[in-house]
C-alpha cells in the first residue's frame, strides 16, 4: 500500500519509507512492491474462478516488465509467461516458468527463437501463436528437423476497433497482427503446414489499455463462431489480454470482476451453448497485474518560471519512462514529502532535449524545489522495460520491496 505516513509526513510503500531510500539510492530509480503484485495476480485468478472460469492459465505479459524478481514472484504463485522474444522466453525460464506454460505471441519469430522454443521442453512450449501462414510453414519444417511435433495456436484478427491509443490497438485488419478468418478457414487442410504441428488451440488479442469491454465481447463472439466453423475441437481458447488500469483514479473503469463476467458470458453465449467442448481459458495479462506496483522515484535538480509557466526540472527523463512523451498518458505525481507549501500549477519536465520529455502539465502541487523528490505513480508495466540510453543516458536502477518489507536490487 502506498500512503503517506501521518507521523513522519513522508511517502510510505509497505511501510516502507522512500525518503530514507532515495537518501541512500541515486535518483532516478524504479521500485517494485511484491506485495502490490501479487495481490493483483491473485485478485485477476480468483476473478476468473468466481466467474467460473475453471484452471485458468494465467500467462503474464512479460513484455510489461521482464525484471526478474516481479517474473519469478509470479512464478512462485502459478503464473505462466506470455513472451514475444527469445530474450523473454530465456528470462521465462531462468525464472522458473515452466515451458508447457508458456505462449509465444508476435508477428515476426525467427528460427532461433523457434528452434529455442522448441528444445525449451520435450515436447515444447505450451503454444505457439502464429500470426501467418508463412511463419506456421517455418515452424512446421524447423518441427521436422527437431523430430517433434509443435503445439500452435492461429491468432484471429477479429477486425474489431477498440477504444484506446492507436499505437496500442492490435485487433483491426490494417493491423500487422492476426490472420483473417477467411485465411484460417482455407488453410486447415494445407497438408504443408501440418505434418509436425498440432492445431490446439485458438487466440486473440485486440489491445491494450482496455477500458471499454464491447469490443472483447465481439472478438469473443469472433473466436468463437470460428472454432464452430471450423468443426474442431480445442484444447484451449486464449482470449489475450490488454485490461486497462484505472491510471486517473475515476473509479470507473472494469474491474478484473467485471472483465472476467464479460468473458465467462460471452463463451457461454457464442460457445458452450451451441457445443459440448470447454476448452480451457489461457489469459495474457500485463499491466493490470504490474502497473500499480511500481513507482518511478525521481528528484528535482531545479525549477524554473517562464512567464505564468513554473517548471520542476527534475533527474528522470523519457529515456527512462517514456508513456507520457509516447502516448500522452497520465500518471499520478505525489511529492514524497507532505508540504503546506503555496499549491501552483506545474509543469514536470526531464532534462532529455525534446519537447515531449514531460511527465505531467498543469498539475496542482506543492511549489516544488530543488532537491525535493518525487514519485510517479504505477509504472510498474511499460516504464522500465520501454526505457532506453537515449541521450547516452544510463537506465535507471530497479529495487524491489519484499512481503517482508526488505529493500534489495534487482
């Protein structure tokens, strides 16, 4: 939980106090709270077992945040990994996820990663989510030459638009991802793709930043009316991933309850009902499970006042947390300290030479000054694991808080 303390007036997570840490640490710096993370992976399973979403595979977005402290706490509760590199799919392993546990997403897999994939477990990975006939007719031959038999899923583009940021909709088809139905239905009997895979599965995945759940419901339908069409049965349907975060605190956007509601709704109406296979439910969940254990610390070099402009120019930049330059997004900024300072609008600026390295504009604070530090809020998916050297800057450090309330690197 994060607060702040009402005796010593500063920012506490777990109870444990960032103004002593960022005493010790060089700003900027990412935190992590175990506690925060596992909470939000427990709440998304026992949402889906409430909605009776029987042995969900949870596969986390490793995409979100790779760090391998958040990945093997993860691991250590049951969670699976959805990765889209060989890089992640190492980082999967080597945190104890295990490989039948594991789904392989993204349009443009080489053969070293396929053939990685493949050797990962005697009988590979948990799926493979082809996203075209071309790279299923290359995970068919590299099968061969590995005398195995890969387990693939198709990833239908259920030609869906939904509402979120253009860069992060995934499910229309003008997008890279996905095959269209009339393709998939075409090719299931091409004797080329399917001499060493197996057809187990289905999947969709139409964004991410999900706050409005109309457009899931029809990919669902989408998925659905295609495996009836296809006259198979599967072993699982993997719905994807992309629940939004509550970023603004408005406390109106769908909770994982409501989210699991609308997916356990949706099979039953467009599936269960019209057969009797139950395939299992694979979800890809990323920031919904690591966004709001994260906190990005960072301090104030100095201020400066341009006219009616007040601007904190402080350590962190878009080299180390890039969502608000990339796609406009809000983060809640708290100053690590309680103050009764004058309250005026303020522009969060980085030192990085573009104009967009601004982590929030107009935000009523506390006049701020230099040295005072800050947190930005729920970074804990796409910040650390999006930063970059831009400017020939080092990345910032990463640090995890323990259920036991111990600091460590990581």
């Amino acid at each position: 939980m994060t607060k702040i303390n009402d005796k010593s007036k500063y920012l506490h997570i777990d109870g444990v106090s960032i103004n002593e840490i960022a005493v010790k640490l060089k700003t900027p710096f990412y935190i992590y709270s175990e506690t925060t993370l596992s909470e939000n992976y427990l709440k998304f399973k026992e949402a889906a077992i409430e909605n009776k979403i029987i042995n969900p595979l949870i596969c986390f977005a490793l995409k979100s945040n790779p760090n391998k402290k958040v990945v093997k706490s993860l691991a250590k509760l049951g969670a699976g990994a959805d990765i889209v590199s060989g890089g992640e799919l190492k980082r999967s392993l080597e945190c104890g996820i295990c490989p039948q546990k594991i789904v392989f997403s993204g349009v443009g897999k080489t053969e070293e990663e396929i053939n990685l994939a493949l050797k990962s477990h005697k009988n590979g990975i948990y799926s493979f989510n082809v996203e075209s006939f071309e790279e299923l007719e290359l995970i068919n031959k590299l099968a061969a030459k590995a005398k195995k038999t890969a387990r693939v899923a198709l990833r239908l583009n259920p030609q869906v638009q939904v509402k979120t940021h253009k860069h992060i909709s995934t499910g229309f088809k003008t997008h890279k991802f996905g095959l269209l139905r009339e393709d998939i239905l075409k090719n299931l009997k091409q004797r080329k793709y399917w001499s060493h895979t197996s057809l187990v599965g289905l999947s969709i995945h139409i964004g991410s930043q999900l706050t409005c759940l109309k457009a899931t419901d029809k990919a669902i339908k989408e998925l659905c009316q295609l495996a009836l069409e296809t006259g198979k049965s599967f072993e699982f349907f993997d719905v994807g991933g992309g629940l939004g975060v509550d970023y603004e605190r408005t406390k109106d956007k769908p909770s994982c309850f409501d989210y699991m509601k609308l997916v356990s709704n949706a099979l039953e109406k467009y599936y269960y009902t019209r057969t009797n296979d139950r395939p299992r439910v694979v979800f890809e969940p990323g920031r919904v499970i690591s966004a709001t254990s994260g906190h990005f610390i960072t301090k104030v070099i100095r201020t400066k006042t341009s006219g009616d402009c007040f601007f904190a120019i402080v350590d962190g930049g878009m080299n180390d947390f890039v969502r608000t330059s990339l796609y406009g997004a809000y983060h809640e900024i708290i100053p690590i300290k309680k103050s009764k300072r004058k309250v005026v609008s303020t522009d969060i600026v980085g030192p990085i030479c573009e104009t967009a390295d601004c982590f929030g504009s107009g935000i009523m604070l506390p006049k701020l000054m230099a040295n005072d530090i800050i947190s930005v809020s729920d970074v804990g998916a796409y910040g650390h694991s999006m930063s970059s050297n831009y400017n020939m800057r080092d990345k910032p450090r990463e640090f995890f808080i323990s259920k036991k309330g111990k600091v460590s690197k990581c």
